[in-house]
C-alpha cells in the first residue's frame, strides 16, 4: 500500500528534515527579505531534481509531475518568514540573527514541504497528475506574500484544483491534527488613529483641548462595533494594543496616536465596521473640539476551509493517523494569508500539533520561548504526502466519471 510506503520514507528522512529545519531556524529572515532562505530551498530542490522558478523575489514554485495518466493539479503551501524576536530558547539551534526568531514555526512549514517534495518525488510513479509546491515569502506582513504571489500568477499554469497547507500549534499535543471546515480563520485589519487637540499645562486644562481624554472617549466607544453594533453570530474582535500620548506629569500633548486589529469572519459586516469606526472616531473628536485622522490598512481576507476538500482531508488524515488523533478545531480570530489563496480555489488549512507537556514544550506562537517537538516532522511530511496523492487520485476519478458517455 502506498500509505506504507509513504510512512517507511518518512521515517527515512526523518533526520534530515530535523537537520533542515534546524537550519532554517538557527538562520531566520524576516518578511520579504527572506534570501539566503530561499537559496537554500533552491538548493534542496536542485539535490531531488525538482524544477522551480522564482516568483515575489523570494518566493518558489516547484512542480513535480506524476508519471501515472491524469491532468488534475494540487498545490501544497508553506511560508518561509520570521519575526521580529529575540529568541529566548537555550538550544544549539538557537537564532543567529539578533533579535530575529522562527516564533511561528515557519521552519517548520518549510521544512516539512521539502520533506513531503522528497517522498512525491520518489513516488512519481504512483500517482498522475501534477503537484505545485508554494514556498512563500511574507505571511507576516501586509500585504501578505500570497497576494503577491497570487498577482505574479501562483494559481496559473497549472491552475490547481485545491491548495493545501499546514501550520503549527502548540496548544495541539505532538501527534495529532485539527481540522475546521468552513470559516475557519479571521480577517485581519491594521487600524492606525491620531487624534488632534491643543497640549499645555496640566493644572490648565480649560485653555487646552484634551487630546488624551478624547481618545479614551474614542476607544471606549468603539467597543460598541463589537457588543452592539456586530451580529453575536459573527465573531468579531477590536484590540488596541499601542497608545503614544507623550507628554508628561503635567503637560497635555497636542496629539495622541494609537493603533490596533479589527478582525471578523464576514466580509459584508467587515466594510460596514470601517465606515462606523471612522465616522464615530471623527464625530467624537470634533464634538469635543479635536480633530482625528483615522486610517485602515486592509489586510488579509477570512480564511475558509471548503467543506468538500476539508472533509476528505479529514478522512485521509484519520486514515493516515487514526480516529483519536484528529480534532474538530472552532473558529480561530486569528489571520493568515493562506486566506488569500481559500478565497479563489477550494483549500484546506489543517493544524498540526507540536506541544509536548512533559518536555517543556508549551510556549505559544509568537514568543521567546516557542519551540516544537521534532518528532512532528516525520508526521507532516508523510501526512501531506498521503493527502496529495489520495487527492490526486480522487480528482483524476471524478474527471474520468465526467468524461464516460451517458
């Protein structure tokens, strides 16, 4: 069976998927500059034979091609950038680069897909069809990678039948895998408001316009989006998470900046929110004398699992890994790009879990202190290598079907 011989590579390759993620992590690069990442998957690509060409000026795409009859394509996804922290893990491994860490697994991604490209290619000649493997540059920047990467043409030539990728989470045990189908992630905004008034002395504040007080008006009264003006049946999320007053003990500045995240699951209400953000922002302002210049820098759309795709998925990843090993995930207000590409084919997001209680491994995404289980790494290769040719085999029967006469 193909799901013994998959599970036999992935073993195989185990130690080299963990000496390549190691690499990747000790060698972090941040959204869009990502270079020396790149060459290195290059390099990797080269050593299988697998042919790839640039795209987004760090990005690539690679292409392996079954040898069986079939023309359906399906395209797997990982993303190769870092963030902005100073690692805090005492491991061998541990960031070079100061002050830049794989805290969101992107290692992990990345590595992972090279290790799944080492089985397809192995087994090229049990399945047909084609598989298109996205390395992506800047998932955590706006405007998102994928985006760029979807412009320059991703999703063309071949056009892919479904896109599908992985992502870590700690709160997940080693071993196991969550699935949500439908809405399955939220849209992300980057709000940015200054508001305006006239600074002067604190033991004044009759001759000077508050610009601090005008916005804590502001701030609490943009909670109403959420709790009165939002569908309860829409999740919806408002965060502020930065507030620059800059003046002092007894000194009113004469402007205050603040900036925060709006994120929900429909698009609809999405827009309808930017209108009343910014029109009650302003009214309040103005009806206390200031003045507010309030800017919404539009991210990544809601990400959705197709209901189809996803359920296959799901039955593929119980019959790789067993009944009691894949969890039902809610819906998680969260934002990824991959939201781009769930937007124009069918697409499943699926988690994969990396924690491990009894060593320590708990931290969350986008800490100091993350880090995975490695033991994970022969899971998700295999698992995706299973996923792909199943599905591939799946869409070249359907087409068949199609294709019979009446």
């Amino acid at each position: 069976m193909v799901k013994d011989e998959i599970k036999q590579l992935a073993a195989k390759n185990f130690k080299t998927v963990v000496d390549v993620r190691r690499q990747l992590h000790a060698h972090p690069e941040l959204s869009f500059c990502e270079y020396e990442t790149s060459a290195y998957v290059k390099a990797r690509l080269d050593e299988m034979d697998i042919e790839w060409i640039a795209m987004a000026n760090t990005g690539i795409v690679a292409l392996i091609k079954g040898e069986k009859p079939g023309g359906s394509v399906i395209a797997l996804r990982a993303d190769m950038d870092a963030l902005s922290i100073t690692e805090g893990n005492k491991i061998e491994y541990a960031s070079k680069h100061k002050g830049v860490m794989h805290a969101c697994g992107h290692d992990v991604h990345t590595s992972s897909l090279l290790g799944t490209a080492k089985i397809l290619q192995s087994l090229k000649g049990k399945f047909g069809g084609t598989v298109k493997l996205i390395f992506q540059p800047g998932e955590e920047k706006l405007p998102g990678g994928a985006s760029l990467m979807i412009k320059e043409g991703v999703l063309e030539n071949p056009r892919p039948h479904a896109v599908i990728g992985q992502h870590v989470m700690p709160s997940i045990e080693c071993g196991k895998i969550g699935i949500r189908i439908g809405k399955h992630m939220a849209s992300l905004d980057e709000i940015a408001i200054t508001v305006r008034g006239k600074g002067g002395h604190g033991a004044q504040p009759h001759q000077n316009i508050d610009p601090v007080l005008i916005t804590s008006h502001i701030i609490i009264a943009l909670q109403q989006i959420v709790s009165r003006m939002a569908n309860p049946h829409t999740p919806t999320v408002l965060s502020f998470g930065k507030l620059i007053a800059n003046g002092g003990i007894n000194i009113i500045p004469d402007e205050v900046y603040i900036e925060g995240t709006f994120r929900t699951l429909d698009e609809d209400w999405r827009n309808e929110a930017h209108q009343r953000m910014k029109k009650m922002a302003e009214q309040i302002a103005e009806s206390m004398g200031g003045s507010c210049e309030f800017i919404i820098r539009r991210g990544y759309p809601f990400l959705i699992n197709n209901e189809k795709l996803s359920g296959q998925v799901e039955v593929l990843a119980k019959d790789y890994r067993g009944e009691d090993n894949v969890l039902d995930m809610d819906i998680w207000m969260a934002a990824e790009d991959f939201a781009y590409y769930s937007q124009e084919v069918d697409s499943c997001f699926y988690l994969l879990g990396v924690g491990n209680k009894e060593n320590g491994i708990v931290s969350s995404l986008h800490t100091p202190t993350f880090n995975i289980d490695e033991a994970v790494l022969e899971l998700s290769m295999g698992l995706m290598a299973y996923i792909i040719i199943r599905q591939l085999e799946n869409v070249n029967r359907s087409a068949r079907r199609k294709s019979r006469p009446n």
